[in-house]
C-alpha cells in the first residue's frame, strides 16, 4: 500500500488530466478547482458518530503527515484535501482519500488502476456499518 511523501520533495502538482484519472480510482471524492482541492461530505447518525469519524480520520492523517481541511456541524461534515506546500493535487491526496473511504466500508486502498465499482453486495453509503460502529 502506498505511503505519502513529504511534500516538500513530491514534485509537481497534479494536472486536471492527472486528477481525472485519479478520481476515477477514488470513489466519491470531487475535485473543486478553487481550491484547488478534491473533497468528499459525510452525513451521519449523531454528533457522537461525527466525532468518532473525525477522530479517525485525524488518526489516519497523522500516520501519513497529511492532514486535511475539515468542516463540520452537527452531524455533517467535508474533509478536503491539498497539498498545501505545493497549492495543489498530489497522489498524497489521493492516498489520504483512499484511506479515509476504508474508515466507512471496504475499499481497495492499493495502487489498483481499475475504478472503483459498486458490487451488488457492497451497501449503499447511508447503509453502511462502519468498523468502528458509525453509519456513513
């Protein structure tokens, strides 16, 4: 499974050809160009399940030293991602974006060039039990 890089010896930026490409490997994430970031909103139960998501998806962050922007309310929430020290998409984003998909129900988080498909078994999002008890 990939690992972030530090970003201050990653490269370049992404370009929208790039991060087409990645999105489509990367399911529900979108990529907002006056971020430019790419992002992803989350609806759930309570406040409690919320914080509990949030939590984890701090957790994640800290592992790989990349860490999102992140709004919330009362059950709701976006997580953003850029590579801050570059203004721009990196596969660091990417990554991260994976990863927190695997926090709500089981993704391929490795390097796999096939775009993600729902399965006729994989719950729909506001179905899904997540393993530490949440709903996405």
């Amino acid at each position: 499974m990939a690992r972030c890089q530090p970003c201050e010896g990653i490269g370049e930026a992404f370009d929208l050809k790039a991060i087409e490409q990645h999105l489509q490997h990367t399911a529900h994430w979108l990529y907002d160009p006056t971020g430019p970031w790419i992002q992803r909103s989350f609806k759930f139960q309570d406040y409690d399940e919320l914080m509990a998501f949030i939590n984890a998806v701090a957790w994640v962050s800290r592992q790989e030293n990349h860490h999102p922007d992140i709004t919330m309310s009362y059950r709701d929430c976006t997580i953003q991602y850029q590579t801050h020290a570059l203004k721009g998409i990196t596969e660091n984003d990417f990554i991260c974006a994976k990863r927190v998909n695997a926090l709500l129900y089981e993704v391929d988080v490795g390097d796999s060039t096939e775009p993600h498909q729902a399965s006729s078994e994989e719950p729909a999002l506001d179905e899904v039990t997540t393993p530490l008890g949440m709903h996405g």
